[in-house]
C-alpha cells in the first residue's frame, strides 16, 4: 500500500518553522457508533460540507485562487440544494500544487449524489447543504457547532450523513461533528484524503482517498473516479459492523507518488523565503481574527 501523507507531522514542522507552538489534533480512545436506522435505499441523506459560500465582494475565490482568510466563516450554516450552490475552498488550506480546485463535484459531490437517488441507491437527497465552520478550537467545534450541525440534521428528517472535508483541519472538524452526530443516534460516513487526522481523532465510518487535499470526492473532470468514491463511501453504511472502519479507495492520483513531497515543504526554503511566509500567514490570522464568530 502506498505510504499516505503525515499531515500531522508535516503542519507541526511547517508552523514549527514558522515560529507557532505545536497544535493538538483531537484524539479520542472511544468512538460512537450506530446502524442507520433504514437501509440506505430508503434513507435520507444530507451533505455536510466545509466550503465556504462565494461572496463577490472578496478577492479571488476561484479555481487556483490564492489562500484567503477573508472568505472564512464561523458559524454553521445551510443553503438549497438546489440549484447546486455557490460554495468554494478558497479558505482553507488544500494542495494548490497538484490540484486547482476547478471542479466542484471533488468537494460536493451533489451531482454525484442526484445520480445515486436516480438509480435508487439512496432513497433521497435533503433539500439543504449544510456549512460547517473549519474552527481550530475543538471546544468552538464541539460546544457551538455540533449542536447546531445536530438541529439543523434533524429539521431536515436525515436518517444518514455524509461528510466531505478539505483542509487538514477540516478533517478534524468533520470527524468531531461525525462523532457527534453518531452520539447521538445518526450514522455518518466520512469521505476524505487525511488518513491519519481523521484516524487519529476517531470516526465510526470513513473512505479514505490517497489525494490531494480538495478532492475527497473523487479527481477533478473524471466522473468514473468521482462516481467510484461516492460508491465506496455510500457502501460503508450499509457494510460497517463496528466503529474506526476505514476503507482505502484503490484509486490512485498519480502514476507515481512524487506529488506528496511538496504540501507545506519546507525543501530548499531559504531564510529569506521562510520570514515571508511567517509574515503571510501572520497577515492572513489577523484577518480571521477579525472576522465575526
């Protein structure tokens, strides 16, 4: 099997670098677990994602858009399904090397999803997306937006969830709300390309792709990939028997593994190069900082 990225070891030493103390990725012994309550054929299914809406009054936040802080929200939010909305990844750190963020259906599989009701592989699609806020604060994740995620799941008559996260943090904050909702009584499945986040904070379901950060739901433009991940994901509902059941997609990016070398390297970075990425992101945190909670 090939080695999957160490995203915690990796944004340790690249914020090490950049002079921040080490952060402490969730970590749970016991993990919540629940059968669906219906086959999935008959369920109800609601997408949980953490891109954020497209507001045209910020800088750039399309495909290969630079990273910005100013596109963050930190509140729970939700929006029609239908038409497919406007919601993209600006905000969050995924590979914007090996991958541009140019097709959507990588990170909300909507389209994807209305094919699976049509063949009646789910029973149906709730009418709203739900946002969910990629807080570092497991606190703010746990205390505030889970709760929120919960109601919001439930006004919406969900029997299952699936969730679909970007960034490295995102994988936490989407395994600490599948925690969550399984606590209390519906059952999740996580489809992501952090392995050992996701592991280490403990899920009852999760697919994992071996992928660029951005592409949880399959490779840009490529519909067979797209529709095989979904499959896989869908399938862990019905087939989990216990909790931390992690299934490895058999898909793979790339002929080789070369492109895993380069999220947050610190290769070749000189002292010059390291003091302007200290001072980006230090610019790009008092932004955050700034926005509403």
């Amino acid at each position: 099997m090939n080695e999957p990225i160490r995203y915690i070891e990796r944004t340790r030493a690249y914020y090490g670098a950049l002079g921040y103390a080490p952060y402490r990725w969730a970590e749970h012994e016991e993990v919540p677990f629940v059968r669906p309550r219906v086959p999935l054929a008959d369920a109800r299914l609601v997408l949980l994602t953490t891109a954020a809406p497209f507001r045209a009054e910020l800088p750039d936040q399309g495909p290969g858009a630079a990273y910005s802080a100013a596109a963050k929200f930190y509140r729970v939010y939700d929006v029609p399904v239908d038409p497919p909305p406007d919601v993209r990844i600006s905000h969050v750190g995924y590979d914007r090397v090996h991958t541009t963020a140019a097709d959507s259906n990588t990170w909300l599989p909507i389209a994807r999803l209305r094919e699976a009701v049509g063949e009646g592989r789910v029973g149906a699609l709730a009418e709203r997306v739900i946002g969910v806020p990629t807080n570092r604060s497991h606190r703010a994740t746990t205390e505030q937006d889970a709760p929120d995620v919960l109601e919001r799941v439930r006004a919406l008559d969900a029997d299952v969830v699936l969730l679909v996260p970007n960034c490295p943090v995102c994988h936490q904050s989407m395994s600490l709300m599948a925690r969550h909702l399984e606590a209390n009584g519906v059952a999740t499945v996580v489809m992501g390309c952090a392995l050992d986040i996701v592991e280490h904070c403990g899920v009852p379901r999760f697919l994992y792709s071996d992928f660029p950060l951005g592409n949880s739901a399959g490779k840009p433009f490529d519909v067979p990939s797209q529709r095989g991940t979904l499959a896989l994901a869908l399938a862990l509902f019905d087939a989990a028997t216990t909790p931390r059941t992690t299934h490895h997609s058999p898909q793979r990016w790339a002929a080789n593994d070369a492109w895993k070398a380069d999220f947050m390297s610190l290769d070749g970075i000189d002292a010059a190069a390291l003091e302007a990425k200290r001072a980006e992101f230090a610019e790009q945190k008092a932004i955050a900082k700034g926005l509403p909670r």
